[in-house]
C-alpha cells in the first residue's frame, strides 16, 4: 500500500471508530483549532493520564489543579503580555493573516527561520519577494500577534485563558513551600486545558486553540541541580540525543548516549536537568512508542527562550508530519519566580544550601507534555495494515477495551447468556470489556482489532460443555482455550 493511502486509511479510522471527531462543532461547519473525542479516543486520554499519574506518584510528585482564568498582572509578571507573541504578515488586501515563520520555512525550505529575529525575517522576506497565497499581493512587514485570549471577569475586571499550566503552578509556590516543608526539591505537576488564539490551526490535534497540557515542575536550589541524589540511579540510562551542535552539522539522526557521558562531555550541564530529561523519556517509553521513533532534540542558544538556560524537545517520528513535539524540557532558571517576586511584592528567598544564612530565590526545571500531541503520535505509530487487517499494536494497559466478548451465535441463548455471565465477571473486576454479538466473528475480530484491543473472548459450544472459552491475543493472533475460572489470572498475566 502506498503511504499517502496509508495515511488516508488512518484518518479515517480516527474518524470512524470515534477517536477524534471536528474540527467541532461539525454540525455547524466546525471552528478550526477546536476538536472533541469521541468514546474511543477519551478512553485512551483517560489512560495515559492513569499511566501517568501513577509513574509520576512513584517517583515522588504530588499533583495541584490550578483556575484557568487570571487576572492580568499574572501574565504581565509572567511576561506573556509581552513575549508571548508569533510574527504574522498581513495582507493589506484581502486582509489573510499567516504565521510569518512557518510560511518563510515552507517557501524557503533551504533556509533555517527557527530564532530569526523579526528584522531578520523581514529581509528574507523582501530579499525573496514573498506574496499573499490568495490574492498574490506583495506581503509587507511582520506584525506581531499576542496568543492570549482575553476575557472580563465580575464587572469589568480584565482576565486572561492561560495559554499554559506552568505559571497557574508558580503562582503556588509559598503554600507548595510550606506544604513540603521546607523540604526540596519540591515535586509537583499539573494537568489541565489551556487556551492560545492560533493564527492559522492545522495538523489535527497538534495545534488547537484549547488543549490539554501535562506539565511537571521541580523547584530546587542551585547547589541540588550540581549534586542531585537521584541521578546517581539513573545516569548510565542510554537516551536518544541529538545536541545542537550535531544539528549544526546537519545531523538528524540521534546517538544513543548514557546521561553520564552527555555530562562529561558538556552536553548537559546539570545532573538534576538529566534527570529531567531522563523522567520525560520514561513516561514515553512507557507508552509503547516504538523505540526508533523517539529522539530527544536540543535546542540551540539562539532558538531557546530567553529565560532558559538549556531546553530540549522530545519528539516523535510520523509518516504524515514528521518529527512532532510531543514533550519539552526546559531549564527555567529562577526567571519565573523572580518576576512573580517583583509583581506580586512577595518575598520568595528561602535557605536551601548548606549555609542557613544564604538565602536564594528556587531553580525550576519543567517536563511539559502535550497530551492531545501524544494521542495523536501514539495512534500514528501503532497504526499498521497487515494482509488487510487494520490493527492498532496498543500497549494493553491504554486500550479503549481490554477485552471484548463475543458469543458465537446470538440465536442461542445458552451460549447468549453465558457470554453475558463472562462479560459481567469481567466488569464485576473493574476490567473493561466490550460486549459484541452483531456480524461474523471474523468482522467483529477486525472491529476489535481496529481499536486495538488486545484480547477477545469467544464463547461457542464447548463452552457449554467443558467450561471453556476461545482466547485471542491481537498482535499474534495466536487463539487459546483457557478455562472460565482461569479468564482472570490470564489476562492478567498477559
């Protein structure tokens, strides 16, 4: 099968069997940047939050829920107001608005735009004689375009959505101080929407203008990031990295690298940092991307955010777009803390080093995932056609389904019934099962398998005799007979 159908196959199958439905709302023609999911694909969400949720408990984080809407000085501190912008051209005719940075990268593909100041883009721009895509009319200089959606609150009190959970986490910091008592680094994450005015939304859920995010925050202190406990187990972990400086050399493909060895070689600079870059490749890994479609790509100095005193992205290899952000690893220095300092008149200098008398203002280290981005991928890379057979190869624990049920015939009604029993025996244990008696078995094996579904239970008419029942696993389709009694201890050893 060729790729481009391959792809037309895929998205459909997320339409189809409701993973992802919109834009939304679609009976109204849809709003670009908005999208909803279907049973299917807030089944997977749910899970990986689940899977997330209980790795990030493991290692020692708590989670806080934070309000969506806050008042202004919030993102004037936060700089948002002032930074949080994207370089558009306008065009004065037909009044089309692009995103000035990605329209240079796709007309100019030879060209590197990522951290080209606005003059710089402006240059290209006129140098190339670039043109309105809809009415051909000479674009003219870059304008700036704040991301933030605005709002009033009570009477007249101007507010802001967040365009991010990290700072609604900030802004916690003296009660999560207190909390831990005093005790770092203080671990914590977030998980919630958050909302940017996208120029020109596309790539399904890639870009929204609300999506979820899942980010992770570490407050620390200078002389911990130098001399962190928990690097020590986890430093000879062998990661994916490419630096900026092979990308400078025009080199994509990642090296297997211990964490050890990117510290004494410059790389990384900090074993507390390394540990976050190692945090945010567990988490993927444990998702079941295939290995060779992971890689851990640093930013250059002159594309990271001004505050940052190291950042890498964490990305997956699609087919239909390539490397895709799925997660970002930042160092954010003690930037967002200081401006609350300053805008809040809070005092945020507390003893964290060996010298009680030295007071600092706490480092944050941050791991933001996006969730709806990592659905996407997930789905993308598990996808594959087999002799015609659509499967979705989804680790079992994310699943929509765990298990479906399936009688052999529905005009029996022993058979019937004790396919019912069975499927209540597996909800009764909080296993989640789908229950289908509609078309052939073989039709309801590719439904199943469509939604990736690991395990499918078959009862026929031996069942009624010897209290068996038929076991399919989707990736081998291999079939076992296992007793009723045993249903249970075998998926669970599965």
């Amino acid at each position: 099968m060729k790729i481009e159908d391959k792809i037309d196959t895929f998205n459909s199958l997320l339409r189809r069997r409701g993973f992802i439905w919109g834009p939304s709302p679609e009976i109204y023609g849809g709003l670009a940047g908005f999208y909803s999911y279907g049973p299917a694909g807030k089944a997977l969400k749910n899970n990986i939050l689940s899977m997330f949720r209980r790795e990030l408990r493991a290692y020692g984080f708590s989670e806080v829920e934070c309000p969506e809407i806050l008042p202004k000085i919030v993102w004037e501190a936060s700089g948002h107001l002032e930074r949080f912008i994207d370089p558009v051209f306008r065009c004065k005719k037909c009044e089309t608005m692009v995103r000035a940075d990605k329209f240079l990268q796709e007309q100019l593909p030879d060209h590197s735009i990522d951290g080209l100041s606005f003059e710089d883009m402006n240059k290209l721009s006129q140098q190339h004689v670039l043109k309105c895509p809809k009415c051909d009319t000479l674009f003219e200089k870059i304008e700036e375009y704040n991301l933030m959606l605005q709002t009033s609150v009570g009477s007249g009190i101007t507010a802001f959505l967040r365009p991010e959970t990290a700072t609604t986490t900030y802004l916690l910091f003296n009660r999560l101080n207190q909390d831990a008592r005093r005790q770092y680094p203080i671990k914590v994450f977030q998980y919630g929407k958050a909302f940017r005015n996208e120029i020109s939304p596309r790539q399904l859920v890639l870009r929204m203008r609300a999506f979820d995010q899942f980010e992770i925050q570490l407050f620390i202190g200078k002389e911990q990031e130098l001399n962190f406990d928990e690097y020590d187990e986890i430093k000879h972990n062998l990661l994916p990295l490419l630096d900026w400086k092979s990308q400078e050399n025009k080199t994509l493909i990642p090296k297997k690298m211990a964490l050890k060895d990117a510290i004494d070689k410059g790389i990384l600079k900090k074993p507390a940092f390394a540990y976050c870059i190692f945090l945010g490749h567990h988490l993927t890994s444990k998702l079941g991307f295939p290995e060779e479609s992971i890689r851990l790509r640093q930013h250059s100095p002159h594309e990271m955010a001004h505050y940052a005193d190291d950042a890498w992205d964490l990305e997956i290899n699609t087919k239909q777009f390539g490397w895709v952000e799925i997660c970002g690893i930042h160092d954010r220095t003690d930037y967002d803390l200081k401006r609350h300092e300053e805008f809040s008149n809070q005092n945020f200098k507390i003893s964290m080093g060996t010298d009680p008398n030295s007071k600092e203002i706490p480092q944050i280290l941050e791991i933001a995932f996006g969730p709806d981005r990592i659905i996407y991928t997930l789905l993308e890379t598990t996808f594959n056609i087999v002799d015609e057979r659509i499967v979705l190869n989804l680790n079992a624990q994310l699943a929509p389904n765990l298990v479906a049920v399936f009688p052999l015939v529905k005009n029996k009604e022993n058979i019937l019934n004790l396919a019912k029993k069975i499927h209540k025996l597996l909800l009764d244990h909080r296993i989640t099962s789908f229950f289908d008696s509609a078309g052939s078995i073989g039709k309801r094996y590719r439904r199943q398998d469509e939604l990736g579904t690991p395990f499918c239970i078959t009862i026929d008419y031996d069942s009624l005799d010897d209290n068996t029942i038929t076991i399919r696993y989707r990736d081998t389709m291999e079939q076992k007979r296992v007793l009723i009694s045993e249903i249970l201890d075998y998926i669970d050893n599965k």
